[in-house]
C-alpha cells in the first residue's frame, strides 16, 4: 500500500519535516510538479507547473510557481472570478469521504475561484471566499508565482486525496494538465472531475480539519 502510495505520486519531490535550514526550523512542505496532460502525455520542460503545500496559522499555504502564457486576462479586478477555468490558470482539488471535495483555481492576474461540492460535479458552494491570495509577474517575464492561503475549515472533513490541474493556451492550443492524469485517450475530453485518478495526501502536517464549514 504504501509502495504503490510512493509509485503513485511521481510528481512528488520533497517531503520534509522539519528539516533545519541554516539553523532556522523550518515547517512541512511538499512540492508537486504537474509533467502530464490531463491524459498523461509528457508536456515540455518549460510547462511544467510546480505546486508546493505548507502551513500557515489554521490554513494551508499553497504556492504555484508556473510559466506565464500572457493568454487573455479576466476582466474582472482581481479576487474571485466566476469561470476562471476559461483562463489561464492553476487549479488543486481537495476530496474527501463522500465526493466532498474543494475545488480551488488561481490565475496569474490574482483571480482566483473556490467552490465546494457533494458528489461528482454537483457544486454546493460557488462563493468560497479566499482573503489571501497574491500573485507576482510581469509580462516581460516568462513566469508567475501565487501564494494563497485556504483556511482549513474551508477542506472537506477527513480529506485524505488530491488532484493538480493547470490549463494554458487558447482555441486549438489549450492545453489541460494534470498531477495524475488518466491514461491516454484520444476519443475523451478532459475532465479534472474524475475523483478516482486522486491520489493519498496527508494534510496533517499542514492543516488538520477541526471545525469544517461544511459549505
Ligand atoms: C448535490 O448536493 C445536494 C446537497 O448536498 C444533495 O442534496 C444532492 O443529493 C446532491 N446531488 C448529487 C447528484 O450528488
Ligand atoms: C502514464 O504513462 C506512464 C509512462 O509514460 C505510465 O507508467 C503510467 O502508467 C501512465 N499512467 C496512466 C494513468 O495511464
Ligand atoms: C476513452 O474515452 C471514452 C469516452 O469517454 C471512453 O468511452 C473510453 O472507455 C475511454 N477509453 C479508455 C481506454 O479509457
Ligand atoms: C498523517 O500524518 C500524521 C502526522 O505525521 C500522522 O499522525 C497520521 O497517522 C498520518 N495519517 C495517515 C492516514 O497516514
Ligand atoms: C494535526 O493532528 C496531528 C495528530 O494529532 C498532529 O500530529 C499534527 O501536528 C496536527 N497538525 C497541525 C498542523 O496542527
């Protein structure tokens, strides 16, 4: 079980604990780097999107560290974004027990999106409020970095198995990835709803759901 756990997560770089970093302790964290299209072709070096997961008080830090494509940006200001999946953007979903699960998208621009479902694509919450969410680039550079931090009453109670997503490029060049994708398939379309390619995460390190929301 365990085994096939480390097979699974080939995207999986680090997982440290406590690791002392120039004298100083620092916190959890793994690193995640998203290599495959959503039906696992390999994508080049230069797409590749890197996810890594630490603590913050009472949330988990998520930082994204992605190339930027300078695709459309969303008219909207920054903050929430109805239909970010139409844009250029970085998504992780959170499942736990019973298909509950947290679907959250950050965009280069600083728009993000979090929702919260019960059962497979049946949204119960499209308005999940995300207060920190900062992003850095500019479009002279070839890359962006968002940090957001999601308050751990916001992840589905027991969650216990996750998914990463990121999706560039427009008309016949979108392009959709994913942590683990599901095998290759020329006649599906993708669907980053397909709870059963997430993969084992232990969140404790990071968050421990106490008092879910349960949106
Ligand atoms: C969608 O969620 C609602 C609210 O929890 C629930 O009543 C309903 O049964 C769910 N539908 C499906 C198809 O899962
Ligand atoms: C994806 O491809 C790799 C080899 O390139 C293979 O080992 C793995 O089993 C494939 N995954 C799926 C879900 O088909
Ligand atoms: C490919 O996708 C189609 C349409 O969703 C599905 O019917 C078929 O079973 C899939 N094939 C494989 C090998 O997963
Ligand atoms: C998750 O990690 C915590 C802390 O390291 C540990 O106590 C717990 O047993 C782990 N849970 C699972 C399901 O592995
Ligand atoms: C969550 O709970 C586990 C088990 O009690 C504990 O080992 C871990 O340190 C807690 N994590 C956080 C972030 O408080």
């Amino acid at each position: 079980m365990r085994t096939k756990f480390f097979l699974g997560i080939l995207g999986l770089l680090i997982s440290a604990t406590h690791n002392s970093v120039g004298g100083v302790e620092k916190s959890a964290h793994e690193i995640y780097e998203i290599r495959t299209t959503w039906d696992n072709q390999t994508v080049s070096t230069d797409d590749i999107v890197r996810l890594e997961f630490s603590s913050a008080d009472n949330g988990l830090v998520i930082d994204i560290s992605a190339p930027f494509y300078n695709d459309p940006k969303p008219s909207g200001n920054p903050g929430r974004q109805p239909g970010l999946w139409n844009y250029e953007v970085v998504e992780a979903f959170f499942l736990g027990p019973n298909n509950k699960y947290l679907e959250l998208e950050f965009g280069p621009w600083g728009h993000y999106l979090a929702l919260y479902l019960e059962g497979v694509h049946n949204v119960t919450n499209y308005d999940i409020p995300i207060s920190h969410y900062t992003t850095s680039h500019s479009t002279t550079s070839s890359t962006w970095t968002g940090r957001a931090i999601i308050p751990s009453r916001f992840f589905p109670p027991g969650v216990n198995s996750f998914n990463a997503y990121s999706i560039h490029g427009v008309g016949k060049d979108r392009t959709y990835m994913s942590l683990f994708p599901v095998g290759f398939n020329t006649s599906a379309n993708p669907d980053f709803h397909r709870l059963d390619r997430f993969q084992p995460i232990n969140l404790s390190n990071f968050i421990n759901v106490t008092t879910p929301m349960n949106p």
